[in-house]
C-alpha cells in the first residue's frame, strides 16, 4: 500500500514536472523581457524630457522623497506590469484553478491601474505647466493677485486630475465630485461677487466723476445766462 502511494505521487509528479518547468520558462523570460523593455522605455522618456518635466511637479517630488529615481519610476512601473503578465501565464501554464481566478482578476485590473498612473502623472505635470504659465504671463504683465489665481486654477485642475485618474482606476470617486461641484460654485460665486464689487466700484467712480462734470457744466452753463442778462 505505501509503495502505491509512493509511485502515485511520483507518477503525479512526473505528470506534473513539464508544466513546472514550463511555468519557469515562461517566468524567465517575462523577467528578462520586463527588465529589457523597462530600460528602453525609460530611457526613451528621459531622452524625451520627460522626467525632467515630472520632476517639477508635485508627484515626481513625492516620488523622489520615496527614494525613487524618476527615470527608474518608468522602468519600474513596465516592468512590473509585465511580470505580472508572466507570472500570470506561468500560473495559467500549472492549472492550478484557484491561483489562475485570482491572478486573473489583477492582470484584468492592471491596464486600468496603469492608465490611471499615466493620467495622474501626465495630468498633474500639465496642470503645473499651465499654473507655471499663468504666473509667468501676470508677473510678465504685472497683474495683480496672478500668483494667487494660478493657485487657484492648479488646485482646481489637481481635483479633476485626481478625479479622472482614481475614476479609471475603478475606485469610487463620488465623494470628490461633491467636492469638486461645491468648489466649483465656490469658485464662481467669489469671481461674479469678485467682478460685480470691481464694476460698482468702478462704476461708482465713473458716475460720480461724471456728475462732478455735469455740476460742473450746469454751474457755468448758469453763470454764462446770468452774464449775458
């Protein structure tokens, strides 16, 4: 009985032994794939100017303080995207059923995981580059308060970023929205307030330097009759 047992499990082995080393292949060459594609695209990105470019933002900082070189956060990011792909058809190559669902699930989730990364980085990198040019343009024109509607607007153009990325990324986002729509209005309501004080004023200016004219004109206008009789 025991030496049947035996020879079962050697047999089931023997079976079983082609898919692990199919399984290894497969890692191996995921591996070195991920590795060779990782570089290329990173260093197609830094010879683009890309990193640089993320650098000055507040993402490429934050990823920098983690101790990640940017041009290595490129590399990184395909590289692990294709291990998985690997690790998945290694998984699928053994059969083994529970283990093929679950990492199903993440490679399925991956190109949504990774499109969101884009847009996060590419949209916060195009918000500072627009809040960068808004204070330039007002310094450049000396217009007051620039700095502070270049803050402003790149606050704004974070939360739709973030609201884009986390919303592809299949993460519930409703809580923003309500906060993006309340900031919004916000928003609107200090500039129709902001626009509508600066015409009253301006306005106010206008008519009573006007009426100062009028008076102005009625009082020699009756000197004039007085002379004349």
């Amino acid at each position: 009985m025991p030496l049947e047992i035996i020879t079962n499990l050697v047999s089931q082995f023997v079976a079983f032994l082609p898919r692990i080393i199919g399984a290894i292949i497969i890692l191996i060459i995921g591996w070195a794939v991920g590795r060779g594609v990782g570089a290329a695209i990173s260093r197609i990105l830094d010879r683009a100017g890309v990193d640089d470019a993320l650098r000055k933002t507040s993402i490429g900082r934050a990823i920098e303080r983690a101790g990640v070189p940017t041009p290595k956060f490129f590399d990184i990011l395909v590289r692990v995207f294709i291990y998985l792909i690997a690790v998945f058809a290694a998984v699928n190559v053994l059969q083994i059923d529970v283990l093929t669902y679950y990492m199903k699930m993440v490679v399925e989730y991956l190109p949504s995981l990774i499109a969101g990364i884009v847009i996060l980085i590419f949209g916060l990198m195009i918000a500072d580059f627009i809040g960068d040019a808004i204070t330039a343009v007002g310094r450049e024109a000396k217009i007051e308060y620039a700095s502070l509607v270049s803050l402003a607007v790149r606050g704004i153009l974070y939360l739709v970023v973030i609201i884009i990325g986390l919303s592809t990324m299949k993460i519930d986002v409703s809580i923003l929205n309500v906060v993006v729509t309340a900031i919004s209005w916000g928003v609107a309501g200090a500039i129709a307030l902001g626009i509508g004080l600066a015409l009253g004023f301006g306005l106010k200016d206008y008519v009573a330097k006007k009426s100062e004219d009028w008076l102005k004109r009625a009082s020699e206008s009756a000197r004039a009759l007085e002379k004349k009789e």
